[in-house]
C-alpha cells in the first residue's frame, strides 16, 4: 500500500491496467463534513476503469457511492456491472441518457433496487443523494463535467453544513 496526500491505495492485482498517477491525472479529491468527494472528469472507457479501480483502493470507512452522467459517455447495461465490481459500490445514482441501462446493469450485478437511483441530471442526483448519504461515504462523481460538478459539491455542502451544524 501507498499513501498519497490523504489517499491511501492499494497495488492493484497483476494483469490490472490501471495505473496510479493516470486517474489521479483528472480527479479532483474534495472533503466536505463527513465525506469524501473524488471528482472524474473520466471521457474514455480507460478513464471511467481508472476512476473505478481509484474508488476501489480509497480507503473510504463508510460506503463507496457512484454519480454517474452519462452524458458525455457511451455506456450502457455492462458499464453497471463494471461500477459494482471494478468500482465496489455500495451505492448507484446514474443519470443522463444511457442511465436506465447502467441502472438495470448494477441491478443485475447484485446492487438491491434501494440502491440504484435514476436522475434526468447530475444536480438533481446529487439532491437524491444529498439526504442518503453518512459521515464516512466516498463519492465518486463519474463523467460529470466541471460546473456540474461544481453545482453538485456546493448542493452537497450546504446541505452537509446544515446537518452539522443541527447535530452541535
């Protein structure tokens, strides 16, 4: 294992592609109260594998949590499967076009229905998720694009600020 700033990963199995410092290259790690945030602005299917395999070795005490927009990407029912096991998350949102299809593919590799949400837009998955989401949750916003995510991470924020701030 290596430690990195605040990220701690794990050597992936040998025959793994993903190389350390490529998802690093294009994902942004942000902390807010209780969560961690990892930001993929991930356009190839490489990309999205990296940004998979990062979430996987984070070391998040809570569950692992995908937003994906797929927008801008062009997956579908396989791309699911691929965010439960190469990604391990607990936890789906999918929202753009080829969001039902990543949805139903999660399904159908083992994520429960309360886990697999569907959204028109990223904004509107991070509202859904703003209430389910616990101290300890890693986020992984796949494929959204900058202002987005940006919009999606002061949602989150405020929204994060005002539980604590309640709970004190």
């Amino acid at each position: 294992m290596e430690w990195t700033d605040t990220l701690m990963l794990e050597v992936p199995a040998n025959g793994s592609s993903y190389e350390r410092g490529s998802a690093l290259d294009f994902t942004r790690v942000v902390a807010l109260p209780g969560i961690t945030l990892l930001c993929a602005n991930a356009k190839s299917r490489e990309e999205t594998a990296s940004a998979l395999e990062l979430l996987r070795g984070f070391r998040a005490t809570g569950r692992r949590v995908v937003l994906c927009d797929t927008t801008r990407l062009v997956v579908g029912k396989q791309f699911g499967s691929e965010v439960v096991e190469k990604g391990a998350a607990d936890l789906l949102v999918s929202c753009g076009i080829s969001g039902r299809e990543v949805g139903i593919g999660a399904r159908d590799a083992g994520l429960n229905l309360a886990s697999v949400l569907i959204c028109g837009k990223p904004l509107a998955g991070g509202q859904s998720l703003a209430h389910q989401l616990v101290p300890g949750d890693t986020v992984l916003l796949l494929g959204v694009d900058s202002k987005a995510c940006d919009e999606v991470i002061a949602l989150l924020d405020q929204r994060l600020s005002k539980r604590v701030a309640v709970a004190a």
